[in-house]
C-alpha cells in the first residue's frame, strides 16, 4: 500500500506574549492510502493542533508534511475537513451549504453545471438529507447539521478527510448513526481519514489504527484489526474486541493522572 501523508519530526509553538508554549514535540506518522486512523488523546495532548498542521491552518516550527510523497505547505483541495461545531453558514440552505466549496473544485475537475448539480445533490442523499435540502440550518438539528457538514466535505472530493471531534456533541443514539455514515462513506469514496476523538469506544468502531497521543508526542499505534461493519452490540463480549478495549484503555489512561498533577504544580 502507498505511504498517502507522511508527518515527519513536526514540532509545534504557541507564542504567547512572553513565551512560548511547546504543543507538539517529534511528531512522526505515516498513513496509508485508504487508512482510517483515529487520533486518540486526552483534552489539551495536541490533538486538534495536530489536525490543525495537517490542514495547513498552522505551520509547524519545525517538520514536514508529505502528501502523495510532496511536501505540502498551507491547505490544499486534496484535503477536507469536518469540525466539531458544524461551521456551516447560517444564511445559505443545505444545498448551498454544500455547493459553496464543491463548485470550485467540481470546476476545476471540468464537470459541467448539470453534473455538479447532479453530484453535490448524490452526497446529500448520501447522509440521508434530500427531503431537507432547501431547509436552513436552523431548521436542523446537531445530528442533521454534521450530516451537512459531512456531505460538504465529501464534496470537494478531497483524497483525504480529517475529521476533529465531530460527534462530540451530538447524543450517544445518532452518534452511533454518524459513526456508521463515516465509516461506510469514507470506504465507499476511498478515502484516507484522520479522525481525532477522544472516545475509546468510537476509536474502535471506526479505525483500521488507533495512534495514542500523550501530551505533546505520540505514544503508541495499536492496530485495530476487526472485520467491518462494526456493530457495538455484536463485539463486545467477543475475546478479540476486550483485548484491544483493553489495551487502549491501559494505553489512554496511563500517566493520565500523573500530566495532570505536572500541569498544575506551580
Ligand atoms: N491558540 C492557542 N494558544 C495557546 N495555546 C493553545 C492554543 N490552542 C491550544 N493551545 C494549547 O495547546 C495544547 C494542545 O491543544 P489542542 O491541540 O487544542 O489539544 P486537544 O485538541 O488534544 O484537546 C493545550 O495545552 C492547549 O491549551
Ligand atoms: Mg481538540
């Protein structure tokens, strides 16, 4: 399999008034084409910074960042990206909402009016919203609104997906849905995604890899090598299934406790 982004030796700063504040440190990560890896971490390890360096919205102090063995800087079309709080525009309906960055990228890809029209409106029946295309987004709810904000990302028919915590808000019930959405979705579109969660149980679901973050660095890789679909109900209990649950919980929360007391000692 090809090597799809190579993150290597990336170190990153905040820069506050008088100092700076080391976010991530020798971050090394390769990921395949097709890979669905998830980012899993505590509150404040680096993780959205991480995403944030994939994307080109910060520039790492030191490192690079390969795609298709280029080094990228800054965003690029062969990147979209999901976000925790929906980010769609209040004014524009669903299906605008998904047009607005699908145009230029559809155009550049030479598809004609009826075909940009004919596909944005394929990724709206994709995450179950045709009847609500014309509505705004406040005639939705979270649930329907991450469904918006998934089919815009897959409308710009960017090779890779990275996703930062986008069902941390939604209720346990449709989150199990979403889950399902992106894991069918981004196998059905070949996608390579990086999802950062901080949910053990979603990390299972949903990853062909799991890359455990500690604060500032990586800590392990843990291979999830369960067949899909993944339906929570019908693994657990299964011998395999506890074993890796295990694992990533001594992984997860090991020195948890201790980064917290370094956090606050004066
Ligand atoms: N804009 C910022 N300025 C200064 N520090 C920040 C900023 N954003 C995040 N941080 C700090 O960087 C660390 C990593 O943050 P973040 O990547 O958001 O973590 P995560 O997504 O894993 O919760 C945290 O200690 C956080 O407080
Ligand atoms: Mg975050």
């Amino acid at each position: 399999m090809s090597k799809k982004i190579e993150i290597r030796d990336i170190c990153f700063d905040y820069i506050g008034k008088n100092k700076a504040f080391g976010a991530l440190e020798n971050i090394n990560l390769e990921v395949d084409e097709g890979e669905f890896i998830c980012i899993l971490g505590s509150s404040g390890c680096g993780k959205s910074t991480l995403l944030s360096i994939l994307n080109g919205l910060n520039k790492p102090k030191s490192g690079e960042i390969l795609i298709d063995g280029k080094k990228v800087v800054g965003s690029g079309a062969d990147r979209a990206v999901v976000f925790q709080n929906y980010s769609l525009f209040p004014f524009l309906t669903v299906k605008e909402n998904v047009m607005f960055g699908a145009k230029k990228s559809l155009k550049r890809k030479n598809f004609t009016k009826e075909e940009r029209i004919k596909r944005v409106n394929g990724y709206i029946e994709a995450v179950g919203l045709l009847d609500a295309i014309d509505k705004y987004p406040f005639e939705l709810s979270g649930g329907m609104q991450q469904r918006v904000a998934i089919a815009r990302a897959l409308a710009l028919e960017a090779d890779i997906l990275l996703l930062d915590e986008p069902f941390s808000a939604i209720d346990p019930k449709l989150r199990l849905e979403l889950q399902e959405l992106v894991s069918q979705l981004s196998k059905i579109h070949k996608k390579t995604v990086v999802f950062v969660t901080h949910d053990i149980d979603e990390a299972i679901l949903l990853a062909d890899r799991v890359i455990v973050m500690e604060p500032k660095h990586i800590k392990q890789a843990i291979n999830i090598d369960l067949p899909y679909p993944r339906i929570r109900e019908e693994l657990v209990g299964q011998a395999h299934y506890e074993e890796i649950h295990r694992k990533l919980i001594s992984s997860f929360y090991e020195n948890i406790e201790q980064n917290i007391y370094e956090e606050v000692k004066l």
